[in-house]
C-alpha cells in the first residue's frame, strides 16, 4: 500500500525531538499563552520575514482574524468586496463572509491553477478593499501585477497560505510575507503541520497584529477588559511546540518533496495526463501534486490506482459556488474552475514518502488507459 500521506511517518521523520518537546511541555504545567508560543512566533516571523506572528487555533480563523481586524480598525465595512480565486478551498470564502464582505469568484488559470490576474482588474469597484491570493497546492499565486492593482487601487492583499509555507516569489520574499497579512494553516497534513490544528497571522502592521492577538483572545488586550466581541482562538503550548521542532526541518523536507516532484513531471508520459506548468522550485512548496485527468477519466484512475494500493485525493471535488451552503451562486457558472473540480486528482506526495514508491506510482499511471 502507497498511502496518500502517512502522518505517522511524516511524525516518525523528527519523532524523538518531538517527543522531547511535548514531553517539555507537559512537565511546564503551562500550556497555554506561554514561552512556547513566543519561541514559535518569533521563530516563524524570522522564516517569514514578517515583524508579527500571531498563533491562532487554526488557518479558518487566521484568516477570519484578518478580515475582522480590518473591519475594527475601519478600513472594511459590511458589504465591501473581496476578490478571490475561484479555484480554492471554501475556507478562503467562509472568512469574507462570516465578516459580511462579499467575495468576487475570478477564474483561475488552467495553466498554473491560481488566480488569472488578467482577469482581476475588470471586477475591480469602488467597493473593491482587498485582493485575497491562495498559494494553492503549495504553488506561488502572487504576480508583480497584482502587487501593482493593489498599489493602483489601494487595496490590501491577503495571502491564504496554508498550504504553501516555505514557498518563494521570484524576488526571494516567502509567500505569507508578500501581502498586508497572511493566514496560516498548521492543520497536520500541511508542509508545516502541528499534532492538532493550530493557525497563524503574520503581518508587518502593528495594529493590524494587536488587534488580532486581542481578537483571537475573547477581544481582551488586558485581563478582564474587552475592547472586542472576540473568541477564544489560540495556539496551545504542545502545538507551538511541536511546530517549533518542525520548522527547522521545512527546508530539508520541502527538498524531498521537490524531489519526488521532478520524478512525476520526468516520468509521467501518459497523454490523459496534464500536468500544471513547471515552476522554478522555490516557487513551489509542492504541498500536493495535482494533476488534471481529461476524457471523464479521473474518477476511473482514482479507482484504478485505489485497486491497485496507491491512495489519492481530489482537492476538490465541488468548487464553492456549487456549494449548498453558498446555494445562491449556484446558478454562476465558471468553465476553468469546474473543470478543474471534475479532472483535478493529487498524486501521493511528502517528505516520508520513498522514491521507489514514486516510481510505482509512474509505472502505474502510464500503464492507465
């Protein structure tokens, strides 16, 4: 069996520094809003490059936090719109609308699978306040020409980078350290992942990054006085533990990853099979492999390589504006996104997973038909 992702061996990979650190912290008897979190943070503010890292309980919050921050220092109101891609999880959209902002679906390109930043500047209007970039399946989505709409239309950017922690732009900034603000997923199948869910903000704002750590913390910036209607939102001390043992290890685990990566891309010679462009590697954390299936044929290779013991995984499935929960966008139609949703399939990838194994999988996917 070739799983689609072994936690385990993922876990197994800096196991005993692991263990020592959970082991530390449960000896403490401090497990909350402690030296753990602030060893974390500034340890990813460094990675990042950002001034500000805020530990939160998971990436869905991060990004509600920003969005939320940006309402209580008066820069967003109810109503303001947000553009986004339309190819992305449904987190990326539950945070624009649990603040009552309106997201704008713009295409993705089928070619990268990230935002088409041709097609940004048409939908832009007067209540356009934020342009919200997803680092989908680990790739870069930020372009110089975003950067450039937004100083244009003084509009801030938000990345969604949860699945591309130690990803690249070109000129070398790490993605979550591009834009205004950046959520973060620590869920524990991402690149950088805890033993739980666990979230972050990195932001070089001051207020933007006080008035999310108030948020994430029932809306208190001093015991019992609250400024904020907030939540209880926070990163525990195992978890910012853990991930501080981990991100040590990011760049040497991203290497193995970009490594199995270029044996897909060498090895895959099936023509039902289309790959997205080749980015230079910084550019990609490779958090998943997707590859588009044509001819109707995806659902028939999921099955086909589920028989024969390798596990993969559609991301995803049924894009947001067919989603019940957004019922009233289900009439919108978007040709790339939904095409995307009915080919996509992501091919077993990590920084466990063998080259032999990679290799099996090849074999398999072009003997496919």
């Amino acid at each position: 069996m070739i799983p689609f992702l072994s936690l385990k061996d993922v876990t197994t990979l800096h196991g005993v520094e692991i263990n020592e650190a959970v082991n530390r912290v449960v000896n403490s008897g401090w497990y909350l809003q402690g030296k753990e979190n602030e060893r974390f943070e500034e340890s990813y503010s460094k990675f990042i490059g950002t001034k500000y890292t805020i530990g939160c309980a998971n990436g869905l919050d991060a990004l509600i936090w920003i969005f939320r921050a940006y309402i209580e220092m008066g820069m967003m109101q109810p109503g303001d719109e947000v553009i986004v891609p339309a190819n992305t999880y449904i987190a990326t959209i539950l945070a624009i609308t649990e603040n009552d902002l309106n997201p704008i679906l713009v295409e993705p390109k089928l070619n990268t699978l990230e935002i088409d930043d041709d097609k940004i500047e048409e939908v832009i209007t007067h209540r356009t306040k934020a342009i919200a970039i997803v680092h989908l399946y680990g790739r870069n989505a930020y372009t110089d020409k975003i950067g450039e709409l937004c100083k244009k239309y003084n509009l801030k950017l938000i990345e969604d980078n949860a699945q591309a922690h130690g990803c690249k732009h070109i000129d070398g900034r790490i993605t979550g350290g591009i834009g205004d603000a950046a959520g973060h997923s620590f869920y524990p199948g991402k690149n950088l992942g805890a033993l739980g869910d666990g979230g972050a903000v990195t932001t070089n704002d001051s207020e933007l990054a006080s008035v999310v750590r108030a948020l994430t913390n029932y809306g208190s910036q001093k015991k019992y006085v609250f400024e904020y209607t907030g939540r209880n939102s926070r990163l525990d001390e195992i978890q910012a533990a853990v991930l501080d043992v981990k991100l040590k290890y990011l760049v040497e685990d991203n290497a193995h990853r970009k490594e199995v990566a270029h044996l897909y891309y060498e090895g895959i010679k099936n023509p039902l099979v289309s790959l997205p462009d080749l980015l230079p590697d910084e550019q990609n954390a490779y958090h998943l492999f997707p590859i588009l299936v044509g001819r109707s044929k995806r659902d028939a290779l999921h099955d086909y390589l589920e028989q024969n013991g390798v596990g993969t995984v559609i991301h995803y499935p049924i894009p947001p504006h067919k989603q019940e929960c957004y019922k009233d966008w289900n009439g919108i139609i978007l040709p790339i996104t939904e095409q995307i949703a009915n080919e996509e399939l992501s091919l077993p990838m990590g920084p466990a997973i063998t080259k032999c194994k990679i290799k099996k999988i090849i074999e398999l996917l072009n003997r496919f038909e």
